[in-house]
C-alpha cells in the first residue's frame, strides 16, 4: 500500500483553504447583519456610517456565496 504524500498534501491544503474562506465569508455575513441593525437602531458611530440597505444586502450575497460554496461541494460528492 502506497500513500501518495503530495494528493494528501494538496487535498489538505485546499480543505483548510476553503474552510478558512467559508468562516471569514459568514463571518461577514454576521457582520453585515450586526451593522445593519447598529444602523437602525441609530447608533451611528458604531455601524461605521454604512447604511442598513447596504449592510443588509452585503450580509445576504455573504450568505448566498456560501450556500452556493456548499451547494458545489455537494454536488462534487454527489457527481
């Protein structure tokens, strides 16, 4: 039984790379939505002079980017 040490290498890199990038995305997301509703609340200083509609529809391409990262990781199962 042969390992093949550089496919491990590379799935594990570009595992870590994709997770990384899928928290920091919804991390965004979160973001997005906790300025959103700074904003509304009228707490201006603290949303970083972003308006809600802004925030809001940031947080949800955020969101949609990473429905979609996950929808194509299954569909690579699935296929």
């Amino acid at each position: 039984m042969n390992i093949d040490w550089a496919a491990l290498g590379s799935v594990f890199g570009v595992s870590l790379a994709v997770t990384v990038a899928l928290v920091g995305l919804f991390t965004l997301g979160i973001v997005g939505l906790s300025k959103r509703e700074a904003a509304t609340s009228g707490a201006s200083s603290a949303a970083g002079g972003t308006t809600p509609v802004a925030a809001r529809t940031g947080a949800y391409v955020c969101f949609a980017l990473c429905a979609a990262a996950v929808a194509y990781g299954i569909y690579l199962i699935v296929a």
